[in-house]
C-alpha cells in the first residue's frame, strides 16, 4: 500500500512539472505570436507610408475605415496620415491647380480642392450609365413587377431624387441626374436662294470657277480646254485664254500681283499675266494630271495636287519646287492654303485627309474618318474651322489638330464642291445635280435645290463641279457639267414667315465615323 502512494505522489510530481513546461512553451510561443505581429505591423505601416503615402492622406469611406478596423484588430492603420478636417476638403497632391476658365486667378478658394461627400459620391455613381449587367437586372426586375401588378401584388416605388449637390462647400455647380441626349440647337435662320442667271459659252463640262480680288470679274476653267473670263455684274464674255491642251481643272487669281494660275489633265500649271494675257511660267514636275491647285494668302507660294498622289509646293517667282508633299496613296483632288497652322490641307481619293507642315514639308496629322474619296475642301472665312465633302457625309473638323466637329449628312451623291460664307451658310454641290444649303453651326439642312440642266444637254449631265462665292457673299455661281455656269441670289423678299424653319429638337447625331 505504501509503495502504491509513493508511485502515485512520484506520477503527481512528473505530470505537475511537465504542465508547467507546457504553459511556459506555450506562455514564450504566444509572446512569439505577438511580436511577430507587432512586427508584421510596423513593417506594413512602413511600406505603406514610404509606397503609398501620396494618396493615404486622402479620406476612406466609413464602410472602407469599418473593413480595415476589424481586420487590423480595431487599429486604424490610416490613423497615422490622417489630416484633421480631412473629411471636409483635402489639398490635391502630385497635381495643379486649375482656374475655373482662361483669364481667371487663382485665388485661396480655388487652390483647395474640395472632397466629395458621401451622398455626392452615391449620387455621381447613380448619375453614371448603368452597366450590362444592371440593365438586365432592371428588365428582369420590371418584368417580375410586371407579373406582382397583374397577380394584384404590392409594387415597391422608388421616389426619384431631382438633385445633389455633387461637391461639399465647392460653391454653386449642381447637377440634375435625369439623363438627356444632347439635341441639335436652333438653327440660325437663313433666306433661300434662288437662280438669278444662266451664262453659257464654253463648249464642254464647267470644271473650276474662280473670281477676282476686285470681285469685277470671275474666271472659269472647262472641259473644251479654255479658261473663260466673264464680267460678274452683266454675265457677259470679257476674253477667251487658249493654251491647255486637255481639260482645265482648276484656276485662281492672285491678290497680290496680276497673274492668273491654271492647271489641267495635261499635267501642266501655268502662270498668265493678266496685262498681256499671255503665259509667263509654266511649272514643271507633276507625273500625272493635275486636279487642283491654291495660293498661299500672305507668301508668294503656289500649292498644285495631282492624280500622281502628290502635292507640290512652288515658289512662284523661281519656279523652284520648294516641297513635293508625299503620303497619299491615291490622286490628291483638293488642295487648300491658308496663312495660319497648318498652312496646307489635302484631300485625297485614298478617303484621308492630311494637314501639313509648310516649313518640313512633312504631315502634321491624317485625319482617317472619310470611308469614301475627299474630293473637296473648303475653309470657314472667320472661323479656325474648315469642312470636307464626300460620297459618305460631310464633315466638319476644328484646326490646327484636325479635331472632329459633325456629320452633316443628308447629301446622299459624290460631293465635288463645297463653299462657305461669314454668315454660316454652308453649300454642297454633287454629281447628280443637287445642290444643299446647311446652317454651318447646326448642320441643319435648309434648302434643297436641283436645277433644270440647259435645254439640248442630256439629263445625265447634271452635275455640278465646283462652286464659289462672290466676295461680297450676295451671289453664288456654280459651274456644272451641262456647260453653264449659273448665279444664284438670296431670295429678297422672303421672311421668317414665309420660310420658317422645319426645325424639331432632334436627338444630335456626332457621330465619329
């Protein structure tokens, strides 16, 4: 019995001693759990501090400070950036300051920046178009609704907020969430016009029509190889130039000497002068026939395009060939030169337009949004703005990148012409006949016009070529392929009345391509 109470005490003795061992193992290896994590702690205190210490100081959402706090233990590891009031307004750091328009200061206001709120970040996220997925839940919902009205169930309504304020104490911007398409402003009210005068004479299709500084007379280029040039007030023949010996595709008159400028399909550009109605230059260097051609405002340069997918710049007194512009792939049909950036323009049958460097003689951008040729260009008088015809629509671009405006589409023919005056009237004329008059702001179309081709041609030959306005901008002459050349007025006795304008706010369509 004695030896069974010592074998007991002695069991005692060894199990007391190694549960004593095993809470001071597990006492060390818990203080070993601890320290790691204190350490683990720091270290990521650390890396966020020295990594992420541009963007901590700005303020976390309660739900997100909820998340973090039970994860760290109930420790705000944000605490540490915090900024007092940052739940107000924060100063933007790594970014500028920006005035609210050009030519305003900056001021204590409007450095600091001020943070959102809550309700103004829902209210942000509620106004942003709704994802796939979310409008197929929304039909989803609206049918089961659908099913819970004709069962005779409850239908739960969700009022509708009209509108918040999307930034705290960030002065007077509101904003409404009801969504709405952008809509075709008013057009501006235009008179129609309407055909004063039918000059004929030449003997093949009317291809260029250009007219003088003095707006006295205008100069006109055909298909039987002369350039015509014609009194503007009377209509009257004032002198016949012979000299091409295939069609004359473009002309322009010098407003800063006497000369006249052709070019034809016989791959020749001639300079006449107007005192001795003769040629004095011819300008050598095209492969193919030339289609175009335009003089630069303000420097005595010459800009001519050709079937030879090349643009050639030359020095009108020289004749030298200062730049051959390369790049196209296909014929080069318009060309246009002004004083501003980018000084020449292009248009080319391989559907791009490109903006040049005048100086490099190099392209600056290739606008690619034409599927169909470019075959013509015209440039607003007033406005850093220019326009381009094709088979697809017309487009409208903004300088100097080339930045897309508008589609005005409606003219479904091959655009050859278009032209342009100060008070926004936008004309098109195309290969079957037609001719459309826009608002240029708006691209509402205003008039139509089709007019009735010279009585002996055939009907297939209504075309118009090329049109121009005079530079007093009271009459438009076109020049077309039943070998007239007519003159159209603004019609003087309508009124906003009597030709008011068919105008619907219509859901805008500026669209890229």
């Amino acid at each position: 019995m004695t030896e069974e109470v010592q074998k007991h005490s002695v069991h005692t003795l060894v199990f007391r001693s190694l549960k004593r061992t095993h809470d001071m193992f597990v006492s060390d290896h818990a203080k070993t759990i601890s320290l790691d994590e204190e350490s683990h702690k720091m270290k990521m205190g650390v890396k966020l501090k020295t990594e992420y210490s541009p963007v901590l100081h700005m303020p976390v959402l309660k739900e997100g400070r909820d998340r973090v706090s039970q994860l760290s233990g109930g420790q705000d590891i944000y605490q540490s950036y915090a900024h007092p009031g940052d739940e107000a307004e924060y100063l933007i750091t790594g970014t500028h300051a920006y005035p609210s328009g050009p030519g305003v200061a900056l001021t204590a206001d409007t450095k600091m920046h001020r943070n959102p709120s809550e309700g103004g970040v829902l209210s942000m996220a509620l106004a942003l178009p709704p994802s796939q997925v979310r409008q197929e839940a929304s039909r989803t919902a609206a049918s089961v609704a659908e099913i819970h009205r004709h069962a005779g169930g409850a239908e739960r309504v969700h009022p509708q907020s009209t509108s918040v304020s999307l930034l705290e104490g960030g002065g007077t911007r509101n904003s409404t969430l009801m969504r709405r398409a952008p809509t075709m402003p008013k057009p501006q009210w235009h008179p129609p016009w309407k055909l004063f005068r039918v000059i004929s004479g030449h003997l093949g299709w009317v291809r260029s029509i250009a007219v003088e500084p003095g707006n006295q007379w205008f100069v006109t280029g055909s298909a039987d190889r002369t350039i015509k040039i014609w009194d503007l007030a009377s209509g009257k023949l004032k002198l016949s130039l012979t000299g091409h010996i295939s069609t004359v595709r473009g002309v322009a008159v010098s407003s800063r000497s006497p000369y006249l400028f052709s070019c034809g399909e016989d791959k020749q550009v001639k300079c006449w002068d107007l005192e001795y109605n003769k040629v004095i230059r011819h300008y050598h260097g095209h492969l193919s026939a030339v289609y175009n051609l335009d003089l630069h405002p303000t420097i005595d340069v010459l800009v001519t395009c050709s079937r030879d997918a090349s643009a050639r710049v030359w020095d009108i007194r020289t004749k030298a060939n200062v730049h051959t512009l390369t790049g196209h792939t296909n014929t080069v049909a318009t060309v246009r030169c002004q004083a501003a950036e980018p000084q020449i323009i292009t248009g080319s049958h391989d559907s791009t337009i490109r903006l040049w460097d005048l100086v490099a003689g190099k392209t600056r951008a290739t606008l690619t949004n034409h599927k169909k040729s470019v075959r013509t260009l015209v440039l607003h008088p007033r406005q850093y703005t220019f326009a381009s015809g094709s088979a697809d629509n017309i487009k409208q671009w903004m300088f100097p990148d080339g930045s897309f405006i508008q589609n005005l589409s409606g003219h479904n023919a091959i655009i050859n012409t278009l032209a342009v005056n100060s008070d926004g009237v936008l004309v098109s004329g195309a290969d079957n006949g037609t001719m459309h008059m826009w608002d240029w702001r708006t691209g509402y179309n205003f008039q139509r016009i089709h007019a009735a081709v010279q009585p002996g041609s055939l009907d297939s030959e209504s075309g118009i070529f090329a049109c121009m306005f005079d530079h007093s901008e009271s009459r438009l002459i076109t020049a077309e392929a039943d070998k007239t050349i007519k003159v159209y007025k603004e019609d003087d006795t309508a009124t906003e009345e009597s030709h008011p304008v068919n105008w619907k706010p219509e859901i805008l369509k500026r669209k890229r391509f």
